[in-house]
C-alpha cells in the first residue's frame, strides 16, 4: 500500500517547506458549511458522519475485488497532461477491465480514472480508452458526452457545484449560487482567472435534507446559505485546517480532505499534521 | 433512529444505526447482528428465500413499488449462464436522499441484502451502481466490499458454502436517467445511459443479455430483517397492501428536514406538523409533493392522508421515494415548476421525440411565463404538451415532466395567472406587502 | 416485405418461397383487414404486407430498430398504452388499429415536437419533395405553428467524404449512427452530448473519408441533414426522373435507380435487392456516373460530319455511321447505306482469315452475345475484352454479400459466360499486340481501344467499330456505328457470381445511336444467320438459345431480382482473376 503517485504530489496537509508557487495543498474539513445539521448528532464529528476512518487510505490501485472501481480522489489538484493508466493506474485498470464481462463495461470505470488524474476527459483521453477496450474513439465520445461529470475541459481547481434543484430551491438554492458567483466575480462555468475556481449548477445531489447542498471537487457541503461563502472559499484558497476550532468537537481526527480521501498521516490518528508522512 | 433528527415515534429497522459509526464496520455490523441473515437464508435454500421475501409484501422502494418477491420470482429457474442482481444507488430523484444515508452508515446491512438476494435468484455478480456524485459514500461502500471480500462473505465460497457471488462497486457519471432500470443496464454496460425497449425484460435480458434483477437500495437492506424476523413480523408494519416501513426523506420548508423511518401508512399531517416540527417560520403549508419531483403536486388541503402507495393514489399523486417535498405559502407554483422542468429537459436522455423536444419547449414556455411574458395561450399549450409527452416515449421521464406541469396547473392556476397577467410573481409580492 | 434475406433468386419473392406451415402464423385484424402472418412478425412487416402504411423515421429494415421516433405508435385494442409498430410482435387475435383518434392524435403531437426546432429550411433543402417529415407533417400534422420561442440553432458540418451534415434539421433519429455501426463495421459516428443538446458527430475531426459504405446514410436520412455534396443544390427531387439499373462500376451489380434531369444523370441511389447489395451501395460506384453523362462530350459535336478530308475527330460522341469511302474518308452515311455495306463486305470476307473481336465489360449480355454470335458466323477467331481491376476486393461488413469486387465493369462474368477471355493488365490497358491483326475482320464493341498504337487496325482486312466514344484507334475503322451505352437501352449486365439482372434506360441517346445488339442482330439476319430481335426480351432470348450459360432464362424469369447463370463457377481462362 506504498504505491507512489503519479504525480509525486503529497496528499494532505502543509506544503513542503520552501516549496513555491501556488500551494498544491488538498480542501481541508470543518465549517463553516460541511454539513451543519447535525440535529441530534451533534456528538459525532464530521469524520464520523462522512466514514473517513473507516474508508481509511484507498489504495491507488483500488484494493480488493469490486472496490477496485471507484475513484481514489487521492490526488490533490489535477493535471490536465498528466499520463494515462501508468503506474498503479495501469494495474488497476486491468483489475477494472475484469469485473465486466464484456470489456465495454469498463467504459465508465476508465473514464472515471482518466476524469480523476487529468480533471477532464478529452480527445486523447477518449482515443486512449477506446484503445484499450477495443471500441471506436466516436463511441467513446458519444458515451463521455452523454454524462455530466465528465468535464470536457480542464476546469479550476475546486469545482463548486452548486444545487439549484427544487428541494434547495425551496431553501435559497439560486442565492447561495449567486452569492458563489458574486463572491468569485465569475460566470458560471468559466473558471476564474488564477485557476482556482470555477462555479457551476447543477442538479439534485442527493442531499436534500440538507439545502443548500454544494459539491465542491468530490467532497458534499451542506446546508450552506450565501452567508456562509466568502468563509468556504477562503477555506479553501488557504487550505488551513479549521476544523477544530469551527465545528465545535475539537477532534479534527480523521479531518478529511475534500480531496475526499483523509490524509496519509493515518486513519484516526488525532495529529493533524502529516509532516512526518511526506 | 434517521437522520439528523430522532423521534420517538420512529421504527427503527432499517434506519436503526445511523449516527453509529462502529455500524458501518463489519465487525461493528457482525456485533449487531450482521451476517445471521445470510448464513440463514444459504440454509433456507433459494426458493425458501423468495417465498419468504414474497410473503412479506416487501415492495421496491425505488418508486415503482413492484412487489420484491414476485420480482426476483421471475429469473429463471433453470440457469443457463451468468445472471446479475443490480443494486440501484443512483438515487438522483429530487427530494430523495435516503439511500445515501444508507450506504454510508450501514453498507453492510446493503451488502448482506443483496448477497441474499444475489443467493435466491442464482445470481454470479451483484454490481452496485452509485451515482458518480456521491463519492463518499461509495467509498465507504468499497471499503465495506473489500472487508466482505477480506472476510469470506463475498467472492468465492461464502461462508465455506461453496456459493460464489461476487460483487463490484460501478460509479455512474451523472445522469438522472441511469436511475431507471433499463438505463441503468446500459449504463453499467459502458453504454450511453438511455433507456431499453421492454420486452425483452430483464429478467430475460438484462445486462450483458443475461437475466438480471435490479432492485433499489432500501428494498434490499430490508431483506436481511425479514430472513432474520421473519416475513410474518414484517407485515406486523404498514398495511396490508403496504406492509413494512418506509424512510421518508423530508425536505423544504419543515423545521427539522431528515429521514424518518415510520410504517407505510403513517399519516402526513402527524409527519409534517409533529414528527418534523411542522412548518417553518410559523407559516401555512401550500403544497407537498409526496414521492419526489416526477408525482403530481398535491395542494395542501389534499394532504390530510396516510403515506402508503394505494392513498396516495387515491389522493391523485404517487408514494414514489416517499420523498415529501413541503412548500409554504411563500413558494412561487410557477418558480418551483420551472426548474422541475428545467431539470427534466437537463436529464432527458434524448432518444424519445416528445421528451427531447417536448422537455425543452415546456421548461422554455414555463420561464417566458415566470418572466411575465406569458399569456393564457400558453397554460393550454402546456396541458396539450403535457397530454403528448405522457405516455408515448420509451420511459417515463417525459410522463415525469409532465405530471408536476399538470397538477400545478390544475390546483395553481392562480400563481401562473398572477405572473401573465401582471408580469411578476404573486407570491413574491404578498411575501413583500 | 422487409429484407431479411430470405428471398429466392429466381423472379419475384413469394413466387418460390414455400407457405409456412398454419399453425405458425399469427392472425390479427389491422384497421379491420384481416392479416394472417409468421409467428414473430412485427406489426410494421404485417400492416406492409396488408398495404397499410405507417409512418416511421428510427425504422429501417436494414437496420435495427431502436423505437425511439415514436412515430409508428398503433393502438391495440384493449392495451392501456400505444405500442410501437417496429418493435411489437403480433398478437393472436389482436385488433390493430393505425387511424383510431388516439394514434392520429399521438402522430400529430409527435409531428408538432419535431417541428419544434426544426429550420423551415424546405426551399433551400435537397431533401424537399422526398422528405419523411415534409410528407407525414402535410399528411397528418397541424395546419399551424404555436411556438413563439426561438429554436436551438446549430452548424453545418463536414463530416468528410460526400457526407455534409445539417444539425438543425436532424430529428435524431440515429439511423445513420447505427449503419456506421452495424453495416459499415466501424461505428464512426456517435451521438454527442444527450437531451435537446443531442447532436450527430464523428470523432472530433476525424470525419469519414474513406469509408467506401458512408454514402448510404445520405439515403437513409429520412430529412435533409445528411445530404450529398456531390448532388448539393443540383436538381429538385421532383424533377428528376428515376430508372432502375444497375451499377456498371464493378462486377457486384449493386442495383440501383438512376435519377435523372434534362437527360443528365444526377445520381444514383441503391435499389434494393437482399441477393446483391440489400439496400446499400459503396461510394465507388455510387459517384462514378459522369463518364456516362453525354454532357461530358463538348457540345457543338455532332457525330463527325466535320472529318471530311481528315481523320475523324478524336473526342466526342460516335452520333452517325460512318463508312470509309474508296479514298479512305469517312463519311456519313444512313443506318440503311451503312448495314447494307457492311452485310456485303462481310460476307465476302467471311471465312478467309478470321476475326478479331475486341468487346467492353460495360455493354450488356444481348450486345456482346451477338457480337460473339457474329464473330464466329464469320470464321471464328480471337475474342477478348479487357478490363480494370483492383488489387483487391471491400467486403461491407454488415453485409458480406455485398463488397467492391475487384473487377471493375459489370459485364465481365457476362462476358465470359459467351466465350470472350480477358485479355491486358490490371489498368485494362494492353494484351492486344499478341493478337494478329493482319488480314482480319477487327470487330470492336465499346473499347475504346484509348493505348493501342495509331496503326492499330490498318493492316486488317475490315474493321468494324461499335461504340459510343471513339478511341483514337479509330482512325484505321472502316465502319464507325453508334450504339448507345447502357444507361440508354434496355439490356441485363451479369454479375461476380453469375447474376443476370435486368437494367432499364435512364436517358435518351442520340437520336441516331442504336442498341449494340439490334445492329448485330440486322448484320447477322443479313449474313442469314437468324431473324433479326425486334426488342431487348428478344435478343435475350436468342442469347440464352446459343449459348448455354443463358439457357433456359428469360426476362420473365429474371424478374426485378435477377437470376443465376447455369454454368458451374469455374468459367474458362481469365475467370480466375478479378471477378
């Protein structure tokens, strides 16, 4: 479980001491607006809620059996020229494409994998899954562009996805949208000019009971009001850890990243600071 | 217990660990029981299985509400090769939001189902499809798969039974509309995600064109409890055309939003004002729509019923998802149905002529009205839209867009009045007077 | 009743095939006429084979049927919901019903939705006047529009090739997507993006050159989306007159239609027929059809009235006979003066050294039999063709039947099948300077004899040249005879496999260009060999009667689907190749 990462990037925490340029530093957990309402949960953290140290480290090249397809998200920014299906990505690939009896169905799987490390799925990436499985690079493009995930180009680093769909419509879903937008001064679906963000609308999340529910890259934040956003964003551009101080339970064990996987300091560990990891 | 909010009043069955952490583990899920029902059922024998999960009258609780046992009652006897139990997690309905909570605080109650299922229709491999959204609850689902695999539950020879029945997370890439069976299949099938033609079904030819079961995430959570207690106890819940429990996700304008598991036929009124604390800010209800965006909206003095699939028929809607969706008197008919219609036009698929083109003209005419550019012309356009794009298309995406288009025309005429004939919103105003 | 394969090869299909046996069929009533059909057949095959219609786009039955169009909903009596027609298996004792209220109803709701986007594009779209959604709208849709919204507009795209693709007008019926898919083998085409936003595209830039089969999705487009850069803004559909015939561009015999206009053709489209080419042709074939529109010929030429005192004019369209007169000019003459004049020098010549005949692989059986039939009333001799030939054949893949076959004429089977042996290399150049031609009769039909040398001919003792174009080799004839080319007579052209299918004429030819094989057929009657055929059945029936390969055919018996050759499959020399 020691594989390295493609892109040599340390997930979680500080960056490395003296490093310059922008910081590759991953979303970080805790208010303000990961999931407020905890009615009466209020005793478990948000680590608890989201089962990050139960989800522990996934490995890269996706573990066992049919875990093997779902996304790592280990990665803390993407690279939009970033090699395809290297490293542990090509292994997992294989163990991908053997889960399906037709080697079609790995489809999905692979563009997922290819979404993960570049960010985006586009041409080549379509000519390079279509190699793989045998299919037509027009098919696989028909089937990429059926789906909204899959970004046809690179977009900014945090991708905020807004809900606008009825049951956070109700609870000022368009605000919450426009106050992303205004906060950000960028139309939806440009990203802004230092690269960072890009804002989107998007349909019903799943998180209803929660409005306004936003996705930013994997990671689900909810019941966020326009109040709450110039705070979200600047946690985000500072990738400071303030989990301990904001959501009250002063643990911060297991923070997660929005990265989605927890830092590589260890699942549970009470430590934040993954120094000695890298 | 549900989620975030607790009430006494609750059944706790499938809901029963949420807000317990150690639940998700397997060791977590084996100390509370976990794994007896499957060790219980691989003795029963496959046919014992069905007929228990038959007469239990557990229905599907994706929306259709098909009897489960009569479902998996029509694989086929004799197996001929590979066969496939889907699980549907693509949960995108808006309103619904239960699944998520399941698969992120019990996947293994998921996992235990669906290996029972997968057992009593001879199943080789249940693939469990999650919408590509809900990336952290599916890597709680993959690391819960990976400690069944770890642990002899799933993969070859489980339990030392000799059974193999494997079972593979498939992450879906953001489409409503690969919630819907067919759709599913072609989508795990590396396919676009556009609905099948039926026949063939797929209990003939379903994915791969192997016979194959879909069933919805909360059905077969249900399933271990019914092994475990029986299908006798499980009818001791709901009524009698709707036994057992159901979560019901709710949403909107109630103070305490959340999942609350209660038997079918529990009453509205005592979910909306007791249960969920009635409605916020001490204002009057309007509208609920009771099973997520696709069923016609009922007006608030329709509302006094019990949440079991035959009243709410009989109340002119569909139970669906149970997902209540409640709106107050300050909600705009006119807004709200825009961007249901919005949304349908964003997910149609795009096969079917009279949803592709139908979807987009309908959400098109639905913001000239809420623009205040609308004319009365334009609310007979919508219901004779409306009338084509019901049931003439492959799915009911279309019969989907129409239904909340048709009710709100019907019980709202008012608010779309007060938008064409005097160019803004009539809610908004009174909200502001 | 659809292509599936099963037809039989001699004349129409029922005529051979055995009924099935009762208790496997199905009995339904579609608009009250009883239909007795195989168990299994959908309710589009059985409302056709009742002559009522129903309108469809997504359908194609040489495709699979996806049923997403919607339009051929039918109401079966007692089900809640319309069923569609291509895809609905008849019932036992269902009672169909296409014109009930409700079908209508859903036909014109339907109707309505596609018109939603769609471009009023009619006065300046190719497809008008053969256009699905034209024809079903003004049958069955609203008299009026109610959309007041503007409609998505999309771009126009190259997609390569013939191919030119309109998005507006697509109505996303992705028939073209699944031929690119299931007959041309290589699924070059997707669906892009989902919903209203749909849009048909290649891979990226990647387009369809090359691809021999993706000119049929042009045909197969119910509106103008697809449309033929070659036939762009080239004539009205209404215009254009249709013949059925057969593609002279390789030895397949793909039948076709030709459309034609002021006796130029247009086009050509695929006929269908499930022993040839089912309903497809390749882009080979279907956009070589120029070097058989007269317009070619620079205008002002007739016939070669100009060459008195010279040598005869080297480009243009053989309009008159001509006869070499005794100080070797040729000169016009009447069809009457000129077979009367050859009859007489022929039958001097008969016997003495032999004849050379050269023939063409694009004339049809009845012209080159006689010319065989001719040449050995006349002492027997050499008689070679030559002809093109490709390196190697294309098999369609969803259709292995049909493929570019390597020879690249018609008529060479034909050929072969009365005794002419290929002669010349793979360009259909050279294999003449063997042959002696010293002394001899030089028979000539249709080659154009473009690379033998200037003196070609001058040492023999007659030479007679049928044709429609003069070679520069003409220069040594002695009797130039215009005949028409196949696209202006009646005749059959006999395929790869031994096929015999009838070809009807598209245009007019010269006014004083006659069929190869009526002026062998008055030259033979004068050398008292046979009755002359008065028409193309005739002259067919005299070639099946002197050589065997054709025995026992007969126009009646070929039928609209042609019929097979009684020789075995291996013919003499020169069969081997190419074909």
């Amino acid at each position: 479980m020691s594989a390295e990462l493609p892109t040599g990037e340390v997930i979680g925490g500080a960056p490395a001491a003296g490093a310059t340029g922008p910081t590759r530093t991953p979303l970080v957990g805790g208010n303000p607006g990961w999931a407020g309402e905890r009615g009466d949960f209020s005793h478990l953290s948000e680590a608890d809620i989201r089962g990050d140290s139960y989800v522990g480290r996934r490995p890269l090249d996706g573990g066992v059996g049919g875990a093997v397809c779902s996304m790592p998200y280990q990665l803390a920014a993407k690279e939009p020229d970033a090699p395809l299906f290297e490293g542990p990505y090509a292994e997992r690939a294989e163990k991908i494409i053997a889960r399906y009896p037709d080697k079609r169905g790995a489809l999905l799987p692979l563009l997922n994998l290819a979404e993960e490390v570049r960010g985006y799925v586009g041409p080549d990436a379509m000519a390079r899954v279509a190699e793989i499985l045998g299919l037509s690079p027009a098919y696989v493009r028909g089937v990429a562009t059926f789906y909204t995930m899959y970004n046809r180009q690179p977009v900014g680093r945090y991708l905020v996805q807004v809900c606008t769909n009825v049951a956070c419509n109700l609870c000022g879903g368009d605000e919450v949208l426009q106050a992303f937008l205004e906060h950000l001064d960028v139309e939806p679906g440009v990203t802004t000019p230092d690269g960072n963000f890009t804002v989107m609308e998007v349909e019903c999340l799943g998180a209803c009971g929660f409005p306004v529910a936003v996705q930013i890259n994997s990671r689900y934040f909810e019941n966020v009001t326009p109040e709450d956003v110039p705070a979200i964003v600047a946690g985000l551009v500072a990738g400071e850890d303030s989990s301990d101080a904001a959501d009250g339970s002063g643990a911060g064990a297991g923070a997660s990243t929005a990265g989605g996987a927890p830092r590589r300091a260890g699942a549970g560990s009470s430590s934040g600071a993954p120094a000695d990891e890298a | 217990m549900a989620y975030p909010f607790r009430h006494e009043k609750e059944t706790r069955i499938l809901s029963e660990y949420f807000g317990d952490p150690e639940a998700r583990t397997l060791d977590g899920w084996k100390k509370r029981g976990g794994y007896q029902a499957l060790r219980k059922a691989i003795e029963m024998g496959r046919d014992a299985v069905i007929e228990e999960v038959k007469a239990s009258g557990l229905r599907g609780r994706g929306g259709a509400g098909f009897p489960t046992g009569v479902k998996w009652s029509f694989m086929p006897k004799e197996k001929t090769g590979p066969s496939y139990l889907l699980v549907n997690s693509d949960e995108s309905e808006p309103g619904a939001f239960k699944d998520r909570e399941l698969i992120r605080w019990t996947p293994h109650q998921l996992i235990e189902g669906a290996l029972i299922g997968a057992y009593a229709i001879q199943a080789d491999h249940v693939y469990i499809y999650v919408r590509g959204e809900f990336f952290e609850p599916a890597q709680v689902v993959a690391r819960a798969i990976e400690e069944a695999y770890q642990n002899g539950l799933a993969g070859k020879n489980i339990l030392g039974t000799g059974i193999d029945i494997d079972v593979t997370l498939h992450l879906g890439a953001g489409a409503y509309i690969c919630g819907e069976e067919t759709a599913l299949m072609n989508s795990l099938e590396g396919r676009r995600g556009q609905p099948r033609v039926k026949p063939p079904f797929p209990a003939v030819s379903g994915a791969f064109g192997r016979p194959t079961t879909i069933n919805n995430v909360e059905t077969l959570c249900a399933v271990p409890h019914i092994i475990n207690k029986g299908a006798a106890w499980y009818r001791g819940f709901g009524t009698e055309k709707s036994p057992g429990t159901k979560l019901f996700n709710v949403s909107g304008h109630v103070v305490r939003r959340g999942n609350y598991e209660f038997p079918l036929g529990f009453p509205m009124h005592e979910l909306l004002y007791d249960v969920c604390g009635g409605i916020r800010d001490g204002r009057k209800l309007k509208a609920v729509i009771p099973g997520g965006s696709s069923v016609p909206i009922l007006a608030a003095e329709e509302c006094d019923i019990n949440l079991d699939y035959e009243s709410v028929i009989a109340a002119g809607s569909m139970l669906g998802t149970a997902s209540v969706i409640v709106m107050d008197d300050r909600t705009c008919m006119v807004k709200q149905v825009r961007r249901m219609v919005e949304f349908y036009a964003h997910e149609s698929c795009g096969q079917c002529t009279p949803c592709r083109e139908g979807t987009a003209w309908v959400a098109k005419i639905m913001r000239r009205i809420e623009a205040g550019l609308g004319t009365e012309a334009d609310l007979e356009k919508l219901v004779d839209l409306s009338t084509n794009m019901t049931g003439t298309t492959i799915c009911v995406l279309s019969d989907s867009c129409a239904a909340p288009v048709m009710s709100s025309l019907k019980k709202f005429k008012d608010d779309y009045l007060g938008h064409i004939h005097h160019g803004a919103c009539p809610v908004a105003a009174a909200a502001v007077a | 009743m659809a292509i599936t394969g099963q037809g039989t090869s001699a004349g129409s299909d029922a005529a051979g095939a055995a009924a099935p046996p009762p208790q496997d069929l199905v009995n339904c009533t579609i608009n009250g006429v009883a239909v007795s059909v195989p168990k299994g057949t959908r309710i589009i095959e059985a409302a056709e084979a009742a002559g009522i219609g129903i309108p469809y786009y997504c359908y194609h039955p040489g495709l699979s049927a996806p049923a997403m169009c919607r339009m051929c909903l039918v109401e079966i009596e007692g089900a809640p919901k319309l069923q569609p027609a291509c895809v609905t298996v008849v019932g036992e004792g269902q009672s169909i019903l296409t014109e009930s209220a409700k079908a209508r109803a859903a036909r014109e709701g339907n109707l309505e939705f596609y018109l939603l986007n769609h471009p009023l594009d009619c006065p300046i779209c190719d497809k008008a006047g053969e256009c699905k959604l034209q024809d079903y709208t003004h049958a069955e849709g609203r008299k009026h529009g109610r959309v007041v919204e503007p409609k998505r507009v999309l771009n126009q795209d190259d997609f390569g090739g013939d191919v030119l693709y309109e998005g507006d007008r697509c109505i996303m019926c992705t028939r073209c997507v699944r031929f690119m898919r299931e007959i041309a083998g290589n699924d070059a085409l997707c669906v892009v993006q989902r919903g209203n936003r749909s849009v048909i595209d290649t891979f990226f830039d990647e387009g369809l050159d090359g691809d021999l089969w993706a000119g049929n999705i042009i045909d197969i487009c119910p509106v103008g989306a697809l449309l033929s850069k070659d036939f762009l803004h080239k004539a009205r559909a209404w215009d254009l007159d249709r013949s059925p015939s057969i593609c002279p561009n390789c030895s397949q015999g793909c039948n076709v239609y030709v459309d034609s206009r002021d006796n130029l053709i247009m086009r050509l489209r695929p006929r269908p027929n499930p022993e040839v080419n089912s309903y497809w042709m390749c882009e080979e074939g279907r956009l070589e059809y120029e070097w058989y529109n007269r317009a070619n010929v620079p205008t002002g030429t007739i016939g070669m009235a100009d060459t008195i005192g010279g040598g005869p004019n080297p480009t243009g369209r053989c309009e008159r006979p001509m006869v070499r007169d005794a100080q070797g000019r040729l000169q016009a003459a009447t069809w009457h003066d000129a077979v009367v004049a050859l009859v007489q020098r022929l039958g001097g010549l008969r016997g003495e050294n032999g004849v050379l005949a050269v023939a063409s692989p694009a004339h049809a059986n009845e012209d080159v039999a006689l010319l065989h039939r001719l040449a050995q009333v006349l002492g027997g001799g050499d008689a070679v063709f030559r002809v093109r030939t490709a390196p190697s054949e294309v098999v369609c893949p969803g259709f292995p039947k049909l493929a570019r076959r390597r020879e690249l004429a018609a008529n060479g089977r034909g050929l072969r099948a009365v005794g002419f042996r290929r002669v010349g290399d793979d360009a259909g150049a050279g294999g003449l300077d063997e042959l002696t031609t010293a002394g001899k009769i030089i028979l000539v039909l249709g080659d154009a004899l473009a690379d033998v040398p200037e003196t070609f001919g001058a040492d023999a003792a007659l030479f007679v040249y049928l044709g429609s174009e003069p070679g520069p080799a003409v220069r040594n004839a002695d009797f130039i005879l215009p005949v028409t080319n196949f696209v202006e007579q009646e005749g059959t052209f006999t395929n790869f496999e031994g096929r015999v299918q009838r070809f009807w004429p598209a245009l007019e030819p010269p006014p004083l260009a006659r069929p190869a094989w009526q002026v062998l057929g008055v030259v033979l009657a004068g050398l008292d060999d046979g009755p002359a055929p008065a028409d193309a059945a005739s002259a067919f029936l005299r070639a099946a009667e002197l050589y065997e390969a054709f025995g026992g055919l007969s126009y009646e018996v070929i039928g609209g689907r042609g019929a097979l050759l009684n020789e075995p499959v291996q013919l003499g020399a020169g069969a081997a190749e190419g074909a």
